[in-house]
C-alpha cells in the first residue's frame, strides 16, 4: 500500500509585512520631498539670489552694525520684504526699518519679542503672517553671550544663555515650522557660531559653546525633520566687529587676531552674503549645512 504524503502549506498573510510598510512609508516621504524641494525654475545666478515677492524675518536686529541687520541689509537689497525683532532696543530698531525701507525700497516692521518665550515666538510669527501674508524664510540670529565658565557663573547665567541661544532657537523653529509645511517650502536659517565647533580662547564661556554646538546639530536634525518641505542651514560666525566685544581690553583682542590666519576680525557685512545664499533659491540643493566664515580660525 502507497502512502500519500500531505504537505500542508502555510497560508500567506494577506496583511502587508513589516518591511514592506517601511518600504511603502519611506518612498511616500521620498515622494514628498522631491515635490518640496523641486529644482527651480530660474538659470541665471541673479535670478536665483533674487529674493523679490519673498518675506525674510530676522530677529535680533536692532543694532547698527551686528549681524542681525546686515542679514536683513542683504535681503531687502536683493529684494525682500522685511520683518525684524527687537528684545529692548525699539529706537534702533525703528531706525533700521526706516533704512531699510528709505534705502531699499521694501516693506519692513519691526516687532519687540522674546525669544525665550514660545508663546511670545508664535504670536510673532502670527502677526508677521498676518502683516505680510506670509513667511518664506526665518533668519534665527537673537543670541545672548555668556559672562564666565560653569564655576564662576551662576545657575542663572547658563539658564540665560541656553533659553536664550539654544531653546530660543528651537521655539523659533517650532513657531514657524507648520507654516512652512502648510505652504510645502521655506528656508529656516540659524545663526550658529565657531564656538560650537571649538573652545575659545582664553575667555571662558561653556555655556555659549555648549548652545552654539545644539545650534549646529539643532539645524542638522531639522534638516532631516523637514526635507518634505524646508531647508535648514547654520552659519558659524567667527570673531565679528559688531562692537559688543569693545569692552574686552586691547590685549586680549590682539590674542584674538593673532590666532586668525586673516589677521583681523571679521566685519558683520562678510556675512551678508552667506545668508542671502542660505534664504535664495541659489542654494536649493542646500540643507543641513553649517557654513564656517571665520577668517580661517578654526583650521588652526
């Protein structure tokens, strides 16, 4: 007598597998993003640094000769409308947006904010949406400088320096972000430094360094965060003449352009270019990014 052998086959799953729903959910995203990051349209170089019909917040822009302005100098010069922050200095910044508006012909607001404070940051940026229909990029440059190292500094003092620097940073990032995503596109741009890449020297300040440092990772996880619809990028500022350093005595700013391989500080204007290219469609292909401008102190 034969026997018959049985061989009782498992039944598939109809059920997509694990993998496959990773899969799935990755091209998805994928999908996303190449729709949110689309090559643009313009060829020529000057068209894709134009920043005309564009809308470029800028805190911390109050001051005459810092950064914060000479972003916001740039951008209206190659066509952007304006918006601003202050913390305390309201008659500079009015004197800013009437220079900006006089010199460039754009529209600019300044508005008073706490970057320290999220629900201060949303309702910025709800006002500045409502003022100018939109945001197409933010320029996070608002900062605080620390005073002494971990032992000689207060609790208090990092607290400063961290909300203001680092936490500052994020809420600025978190109040701004749906409205990026809601349009599909949109250039979040901080304001790092060379600190969060070195330690300098001799002035002790870990908490700037410490804050700069999640600056530069800050804008590298947002980079990844929301590539379906905005770019993120950093730029490390080295020793710049914005005059809040005046007070450090002669000798020791000597130290400091002794260890710069340029032999000077930097002037807040060198930048203008680093952000307008960062907040452009000329940088398109640009995300994740920490562009160094240090005159070199950071190769030594």
């Amino acid at each position: 007598m034969r026997h018959r052998l049985s061989i009782i086959l498992p039944q598939r799953s109809l059920a997509p597998s694990p993998l496959f729903q990773r899969r799935t959910t990755f091209t998805l995203a994928m999908a996303q993003a190449v729709k949110g990051n689309a090559v643009p349209k313009a060829s020529s170089l000057l068209d894709l640094l134009s920043l005309k019909g564009k809308v470029v917040v800028v805190t911390g822009a109050s001051g005459p000769r810092g950064m914060g302005i000479e972003a916001a100098r740039g951008c209206a010069e190659m066509g952007a409308d304006v918006a601003i922050t202050y913390s305390s200095r309201k008659e500079g910044a009015d004197k800013n947006v009437a220079e900006l508006t006089e010199k460039y012909g754009v529209k600019a607001r300044a508005y008073k904010a706490n970057v320290g404070d999220f629900d201060n940051v949303q309702k910025l940026v709800a006002d500045v949406i409502r003022d100018f229909g939109q945001i197409d990029a933010f320029i996070a440059n608002a900062g605080a400088t620390a005073n002494g190292g971990v032992l000689e500094s207060s609790k208090e003092e990092w607290d400063r320096v961290i909300n203001t620097d680092l936490t500052g940073t994020a809420y600025c990032a978190k109040a701004v972000g749906p409205h990026f995503k809601e349009r599909g596109r949109g250039s979040f741009v901080i304001t790092a430094s060379m600190s969060g890449h070195v330690a300098n020297f001799p002035q002790e300040q870990t908490s700037y360094n410490v804050a700069k440092a999640g600056c530069i990772h800050l804008a590298k996880s947002l980079a990844n965060e929301w590539r379906a619809f905005a770019r993120v990028n950093s730029i490390s500022p080295g020793y710049i003449d914005t005059g809040l350093s005046d007070f450090i005595d002669q000798e020791t700013q000597d130290l400091w352009n002794s260890m710069i391989p340029v032999g000077r500080p930097g002037d807040a204007k060198e930048l203008k270019g680093a952000y307008v290219y960062l907040v452009s469609d000329a940088s398109s292909y640009t995300t994740g990014t920490d562009i160094v401008i240090d005159g070199g102190y950071t190769t030594r």
